[in-house]
C-alpha cells in the first residue's frame, strides 16, 4: 500500500498546526473504509493527537 502526505506549511495560526489524515480503504465488492486520523505540526513535523486535542481536532474538522 502506498501512502503519500502532504503538509503545508505557511503560516504561525493555530489551523495550519492542525490536520487529518485520511486513510482510505477500498475493497474488490467497492465497499471501503474510512479513518481519520488527527494530527498536530510541531516544528519541522508532525505527531498524532491525543486525548482532548485529538477531540478538538476532529470536530473542527466535521
């Protein structure tokens, strides 16, 4: 499987430190799966959220 991510790094506001990566599943019988994972930029990087920004995260984005 093949992943490619992208970060876009521009600006110092707190929306540019957040994202979701989505990871896409998609089967033969054209059924799929979908996971967002959240994300934070931290310097020249990035992490997975946790715990209650990992929360805040998500539902900005939905």
């Amino acid at each position: 499987m093949d992943r490619v991510i992208f970060l876009f790094d521009n600006l110092d506001n707190e929306l540019w430190k957040t994202s979701l990566l989505i990871d896409l599943k998609i089967e033969e019988n054209a059924t799929y799966q979908i996971e967002y994972i959240p994300i934070l930029k931290k310097k020249n990087g990035v992490i997975m959220a946790e715990g209650e920004k990992k929360r805040r995260n998500i539902t900005r984005f939905f």
